[in-house]
C-alpha cells in the first residue's frame, strides 16, 4: 500500500471515529451528558466535517497520481 493510500485509509478511520463519537453524544444525550462528553461530541462532529472535506479535497487533488 503506497503511502497516499495509507493516508487516505487513516483519513477514513478518523472520520468514522470522529463522527461515531459524535452520533453517540446525540443519540445517548443523558449518558453524554452524565460523562460530560457533550462539548466535546460537538467538537468531534466539527472535526468530522473537516475531515469528510479534507478527504475529499485530497482525492481529487491526488486522484491522478494514486495508487492503491
């Protein structure tokens, strides 16, 4: 796996970590905020979002030249 293919492999992990953590402070708001996790599941779906246009925005700036 060249090294584009393994950033953009980590790229999606992160997202789906960020936006899982996210879903469950929204849908658990009582345990969210019984762990005192909200502030931080609101950041994590603002890095979620950064994150889905950061992939995006790499694999059409690098979509010539990867290969995974």
């Amino acid at each position: 796996m060249s090294l584009k293919g393994f950033h953009i492999l980590f790229i999606v992990l992160a997202f789906l970590c960020t936006a899982g953590f996210w879903a469950w402070t929204v849908v658990e708001v009582d345990q969210a905020r019984e762990a005192r996790a909200v502030v931080a599941g609101n950041l994590s779906g603002s890095l979620a979002i950064l994150l889905l246009v950061y992939g995006i925005w790499f694999v059409a700036k690098k979509s010539k030249t990867i290969k995974v």
